[in-house]
C-alpha cells in the first residue's frame, strides 16, 4: 500500500492442471479495482508472490517459476 492507500495485490491461481500462475490487481484508496495481470508465464508452474510498493505508487512483484528443470526467480516493476 503506497502513502495515498492505493495497493496492489498479488496471488497463485491454478491456471490449468498442473500449473499454477501469479496475478496481480490494483485497487485504489477508494476502493476501485484495475484489471487482473498475470505477471508468470501461463506454460510454467509459478509460486510465491511478493509485492513491494514504494512511496509514490510504484510497484515490483516477484515470484519463482520452474523451468522445466530449475525453480527461478523472476520479477515485474510497474503497476
């Protein structure tokens, strides 16, 4: 949640068997909702996110993604 109360919000949704994906939505202090992002690529299972939201709004989202052989860790900054 940034100084003004706008938050960003982000989440594990299984996508299709066997794959899980991260989501993210932001809401403003008023209480509206933007669309739902998927931050992870929907071919490979993704978990544990984290978000981080700065002073003035900015946001960065991390996860970690298997890659067929590895888990790794990956990142979005923005909204």
């Amino acid at each position: 949640v940034d100084t003004g109360g706008d938050a960003v919000f982000a989440w594990r949704r299984a996508d299709h068997p066997g794959v899980d994906v991260i989501q993210a939505r932001e809401q403003t202090a008023a209480g509206a909702l933007f669309a739902v992002q998927t931050l992870s690529d929907a071919e490979r299972n993704a978990s544990s996110p984290q978000v981080a939201v700065g002073a003035g709004g900015d946001a960065a989202s991390t996860w970690t993604r298997f890659d067929g052989a590895n888990w790794r860790v990956q990142a979005a900054i923005g909204p």
